[in-house]
C-alpha cells in the first residue's frame, strides 16, 4: 500500500487554537487519514491555490475540509474548485468530501445547496446508513447507526439521479452521498473532536453567527454522547485507499 500520494483542499483558514494544538486542519486531517509510506500535501484552495492539471495525475485520492463559507457561494476560488473538480470527476480520481466539501462535491455533480429550513446544526448527531447501498459498507461490519460531530447550516437539498444517498438523519436528508465509486461526501465532521467543536462554538459566536443562549445550548450537550470517531476513521480510509 505504501508510496500513495494525496491531497487536502483546504477551504478554511486555521484558527490560531487549531494551528498551535493540531498543526492546522491539515494536521488534523492526516492524523486521522494517514497510513505509513504515503505522502500528503495540502493547497490552499480558499487563498487561490490550486494543483496544476499536469499534477492532479500524480494524486491517489483528494480530500476537501470544511469552509466558513457557502458552497452555494459564487466566490471566484469557489468556481476554481468546482472547475477542478469536474476534471478530477472526469478522471474518475477518488474524492472524500467533507462539510463543506460534501455540499461542493454534491453542487460539482449537479446537485442543488442551500440553508437548511431547520437552521444550524452543532453537536453530535447520530445518522442512518442506508442497509443497500452498493457502496460495499457491510464489508466494514458497521452497526446501521453512527454518532458524527456536525456544526452547518446549509445541506445539499438536492442530487442527480446518479447519486446514491448512502446516509441520512432527523435533520438532514442527505448527511452521506455517492456517486460513482469516486465520490463520496460526509456533512458531519468524522476528524473533529469535541474541544474543536466547542472552539468553534466560540468562535461562530464571535462572528454573531449564532446568539448566546443557542451557544449556551451547543455547549451544554457537546460530551452527552461520543462520537464513533474509529469507525468513521475506517470508512474513510477505507473509502479513500480503495478497500470498499
């Protein structure tokens, strides 16, 4: 398995709490993604920084982070990263979308984001995995429910016909999709832990994106149920490198 190569589109700006404890998002994400013998590079694809066309052969797989903005935003960065994933859909190159990066991935295929009509959604949220999707999840023997750390306020609303919702919850339709067995999107946050959950809580709170007392709330139930983090884990990678 070793010498695989890939690549973190990194759509946010680290926080200073997250670059020091983590060594940014990207730190965070190859700790969870990682395996001996690969190498993992990042672009700042929320700054303009973007792989070259004659790279993107070289990559194994891409992951996409989570983002402050909307991905049904018309950011000139955002259009440069639904343009670069049209061609890494063409090539048919494995894609982990997560958050923001599932919302992109689902408008790159034709699907259709938006707010949610329910509002934000922060915490731990347990979801449903779809029992006959064709993606082979028996394979990793994973119970039918998983707790996922969430924190969004926008959801794909809508997908193609190609795509497969392969997980949902009480509040989102379509908290995991497929398409293809290229791309896969996650809403929920499989690498956060809570003490991220609960720094972003202040910071959203900072930004007046959220009031107080819907912050005092947030707060009040991060660690009122753990996240199945190790079989997230093994989704994804197993996603990613292949094994499904």
């Amino acid at each position: 398995m070793g010498g695989k190569k890939f690549a973190v589109l990194m759509c946010a700006e680290d926080s200073e709490y997250v670059r020091k404890k983590y060594g940014g998002y990207f730190g965070v994400f190859v700790r969870m993604l990682a395996e001996e013998g690969e190498t993992w590079d990042v672009y700042r694809v929320s700054l303009g920084e973007l792989p070259e066309d004659d790279e993107l052969g070289f990559y194994d797989g891409f992951v996409i982070t989570g983002s402050c903005n909307d991905a049904h935003g018309n950011d000139a960065w955002i259009h440069g990263l639904l343009a670069l994933l049209k061609k890494l859909d063409s090539m048919k190159k494995k894609i982990l979308g997560i958050c923001f990066g599932h919302q992109i991935l689902g408008r790159a295929v034709g699907g259709k984001v938006s707010r949610s009509p329910t509002g934000w959604d922060i915490g731990v949220r347990c979801v449903t995995l779809s029992s006959s999707s064709t993606l082979a999840l028996s394979f990793l023997k994973l119970p039918s429910k998983l707790s996922i750390i969430e924190c969004h306020r926008d959801e794909i609303r809508e997908l193609p016909a190609k795509a497969e919702v392969i997980a949902w919850s009480e509040k989102t339709g379509i908290e995991m999709f497929r398409y293809g067995d290229h791309i896969m999107g996650i809403q929920g946050h499989p690498e956060y832990s809570e003490d991220i959950l609960l720094h972003l809580i202040d910071r959203l709170l900072q930004r007046d994106y959220i009031m107080e007392a819907f912050a005092m709330e947030a707060r009040a139930k991060v660690g009122l149920h753990d996240p199945d983090k190790d079989a997230w884990k093994r989704l994804c990678t197993s996603f990613l490198k292949s094994r499904l």
